[in-house]
C-alpha cells in the first residue's frame, strides 16, 4: 500500500516549528524520554527546554549541540546531576550526532504522569458487536473486516463511556 503514509511523516512538517519555537527541535526526546533514558531516570525527571548556542540553527547538526535543561523532583536533583554524562551520551546515542553537549539539573515539582499507560479494556456489549457486525458484514476481506469490527466496537463503547 504505497499510497498510505504514516501519520509521523504527515504531522511531522506541521508540528516541528512549533517544537523548534520551544526549543525542542526533535518531539522524539519528549515522547521517547522514558526509552531514550531508562526507567528510573524518567521516574526521577524529565525533559525541558533545549538551548542552542547563538547564531546556531537547530537544523543544522554539524554546530555545537544544545543544553537541554531537565526538571528533576525534589531531592533528586544532586543525584541526578552525577548521572548527566550518561543521560548525554544516551540521548546523542538515540539521535546518532552530539544534539547535547551539557544539560542543566532544575529541581522543582514537575507534572504528574500516569504510571499507566494502557488504559482499562473495555469489554463491548453483545448490542455493540451486532451492531458493528451488521455494518461490517458485507467486507470480503477477512482481516480488513476484523479489524473494522475491534474499531467499531471500541469507538461505539468508549462513546457510551
């Protein structure tokens, strides 16, 4: 299907001014954070604003890299500081080139995330799958039609939610 495109590469021209306004000239160390630094640093911290050097583009990766200023919870922050050259090494490693060349420990309360990332599952009722099934019944691909059937059951149950 080589008319499909993925949603990353749809999104991605639209949303990254947007990051680079913020500093953040790659949403991946956002949303990867957790995968990019390990459990038990995510748990501790988490990522802030990414300074250049002046005059320095972020698209440009052959410059200097960035300061990423990372919020640590309270009374973690000494701690965390003598894990810094690592948490660089990792994010360089996660980007393949030097994207950050310092990062600055500020400690203060940072947002509370879900532990959980996976949702409860919702069972559909038996009125749910009929319904969808009904719709669904005249697909001759079985696949495709499986797979409209678990959206179908999933979006009319979470709309009844």
């Amino acid at each position: 299907m080589e008319f499909m495109k993925s949603l990353d590469k749809l999104s991605r021209p639209i949303v990254r001014p947007m990051l680079e306004q913020y500093g953040f000239a790659h949403g991946e160390l956002v949303a990867q954070w957790s995968a990019i630094v390990g459990d038990e640093i995510a748990a501790r911290c988490s990522p802030g604003k990414l300074s250049w050097p002046r005059g320095r583009d972020a698209g440009n990766r052959q410059a200097e890299g960035a300061t990423l200023a990372v919020r640590a919870d309270r009374g973690v922050g000494l701690a965390l500081s003598y894990e810094t050259t690592s948490i660089i090494e990792r994010i360089n490693a996660f980007f393949g080139y030097q994207a950050v060349t310092s990062i600055k420990v500020v400690q203060g309360d940072r947002p509370v995330r879900k532990t959980s990332s996976h949702p409860e599952p919702v069972i559909p009722s038996a009125q749910t799958v009929t319904a969808v099934s009904a719709k669904t019944s005249g697909i001759s691909d079985e696949s495709l039609k499986t797979a409209l059937d678990r959206l179908g059951q999933r979006a009319l149950t979470r709309s009844n939610l």
